[in-house]
C-alpha cells in the first residue's frame, strides 16, 4: 500500500498517496488545480511548490512545476493562481471581418456570458470543423460586450479551420466554446509590466495590456508589438489608446518596407534590458517566444506565456513534448513560467 502523506493546496490540506501527480491528488481531494491537456504539453497547471519537495519529472522552472507531472514523495504545500472554472458556452458567429489581407477579427455571440482573466484563451469549434485554441480580445477601441467572445485569427494556407473564414464561417454560424484556460493572464502588480507580440499574438496581449490600464492606471507599462508585413500591423489604435493613457509603446516591422511609425527589426531587438522586479507577458510566433523568455531568464524577470500548436491535439496526447535547448536552459537558469507559443490555423 502507498504511503500516505499530506498536501496542502491553497491552504488547504488533502490525504494524498506517495507516487500519485499533484493534479490527480488534488482531484481525489476534492481541490481541483486549474488544467487542459493534462499531459505536461500545455502548462496550465503549473504550480508554484511552497514548501516540501516533490519529484518534478523534469518540469522545474524555477519554484514551479507541472501538477499533471510532478509526483508525491513527502509533504508537501503548493499554491497555484484562482482562476474562473472551465465551462462550456454555445453561441453563434456574428460577425467576420477583415482587419488585413491576411488576419480577421471574429465575433462570437454566446447565450450565456462566459468568464475568462484577460490573456486567457478558449477552445472554439466553428459547426463541424475541428477545435482550435483562440484568445478573446477587444476591438482595437478597446470595445467588446459581455456577452461576446472576439478573436484576431491569421488565415493560414492550407489550415482546416481559418481557410473557411469569412465563407463556411460566417454570420449565424454554431459555434461551441469551452474554457477558459492557460496562466498567461493580467496578474496586478508593482514592478514594470513588459508585454511583448508578435502577429495575432497581440490579441491576448492587448487584453492583458488594456486590463492593466484600466485596473492599476499608475503601473509602468511598455508593449512593444510587431510583425512581420506592413500590412499586418493592424494593432496601431490600440496602442495609441495604450499611449494616451500614459503606456510606453514600440511598433515594429521585420520585412520592408518599413513603416515611418515603426521600427526596423523584431519586437526583441527593442526590449530594455529586463531586471527581476519585471513582469512580462509574451505571445505570437514560437522563435520570438523564445527570444523573450531567454532575455527575461537573462535578467531573472518572470514571465508568462500560454502554448498553442499547430498540429491535431489528439496526436499528442499522451506524448508529451521534448524541451528545446531554450526551454531545457530555462528550466536551469530561470523562475520563468512559460512556453513557447506557436500559430494554429
């Protein structure tokens, strides 16, 4: 028989078993951890461990694990961020539109409200078509209503969703919701608050930036947002709503020809050099992830990001992924909480 051994979680004591997950203990507990894919690929439900240790099945960044890993071996206390419970929405497709030749926003009605942290995302099922992971965003005034759930979604060549925008997806299509998920969120704060994007990756970067305006006015805030193409720099009023109120912001472009309001290179080339007393929020393509979370371990800042990948989830399941050298480095040298982040279509 295992041995028993106590955890405590949020304060909370629970009856576990030596060898069992932090995740599955918490389940029988009754103390559910916030989780997805449960398979250590989405990060969800990385934990903060307090005191005690645990077997970290090499997951470690810092003071954190993956509770759907890491395992019992004593006690042990950990502490995870509250966040809204994962529910299912059903709703219909209100509106399709074009916000560049390439990227288009889609508003979703749903019958009931669904509550999500700013920076969160969901899985969304357009009818018959596969699921995919979006984050909910504002319009680029900063609008949105309740009831809406609105994504900046890029069309990508050959995908077996997004091709479909604007035709088999349109206004009145079903559409079935469930989420919310991910720990990339606006958290309050005192030290600078860092948010860094690329391509639609400034949908939850805009929600987490607009979050911290409204919420902590007098927190320092740089948002340094790019992409690739001139003309997918579609983020240009918000980040003048970010500015007249007091945030710091940087445009960049990588191709040519660059635009006069912006600068030339990538969003990384641009960062200030990060210190511990940072905070940053990091979302678009996978390479530029990447950059930011070496920069902030560099600097012993921490930083959030929340993964989504392009292949059929299903094919992953029960496989989880090798660390790249970064992530492998990151796990070593920083108290990051991340991952890398790709586009799905």
């Amino acid at each position: 028989m295992a041995e028993l051994v106590s955890l405590v979680i949020n304060g909370r004591r629970v009856s576990a078993k030596a060898g069992q997950t932090l995740l599955d203990a918490g389940l029988a507990g009754g103390r559910v951890i916030p989780h997805d894919c449960a398979t250590g690929q989405c990060d969800t439900c990385r934990v903060r461990i307090h005191s005690g240790s645990v077997d970290d099945a090499g997951t470690r960044i810092g003071d954190t694990v993956l509770a759907c890993r890491a395992r019992l071996t004593a006690e042990a206390a950990i502490e995870f961020d509250e966040v809204p419970d994962v529910v299912r929405r059903l709703g219909n497709v209100e509106s399709v539109v074009d916000l560049t030749p390439e990227i288009v926003e889609v508003t979703v009605a749903l019958r009931k409200r669904l509550a999500y942290l700013p920076g969160q995302y969901v899985r969304v099922s357009f009818a018959d078509l596969p699921p995919r992971d979006y984050s909910p965003t504002l319009r680029s005034d900063g609008s949105g209503e309740l009831h809406e759930l609105i994504f900046q979604i890029r069309r990508q060549p050959g995908g077996a969703v997004s091709p479909h925008l604007g035709n088999r997806i349109a206004a009145g299509t079903k559409v079935k919701v469930e989420g919310p998920f991910g720990h990339a969120f606006h958290r309050l704060g005192r030290g600078r608050l860092v948010i860094v994007s690329s391509g639609v990756g400034w949908a939850p970067a805009w929600a987490v930036a607009r979050a911290s305006r409204l919420r902590e006015p007098q927190r320092e805030l740089l948002v340094v947002a790019g992409a690739r193409h001139p003309h997918n720099l579609y983020m240009r009023p918000a980040l003048d709503w970010l500015r007249e109120r007091g945030a710091i912001t940087i445009l960049t472009c990588s191709g040519g020809p660059v635009p006069a309001d912006a600068r030339t290179g990538r969003p990384t080339l641009h960062l200030p050099m990060l210190t511990a007393e940072d905070t940053v929020v990091t979302a678009g393509s996978s390479d530029m992830v990447a950059a930011v979370q070496f920069l902030a371990a560099a600097g012993g800042a921490t930083c959030y990001s929340d993964p989504f990948y392009a292949a059929d989830r299903k094919a992953a399941v029960g496989t989880p992924r090798n660390p790249n050298f970064i992530q492998r480095l990151l796990q070593r040298v920083s108290r990051n909480r991340s991952t890398n982040l790709e586009p799905i279509a």
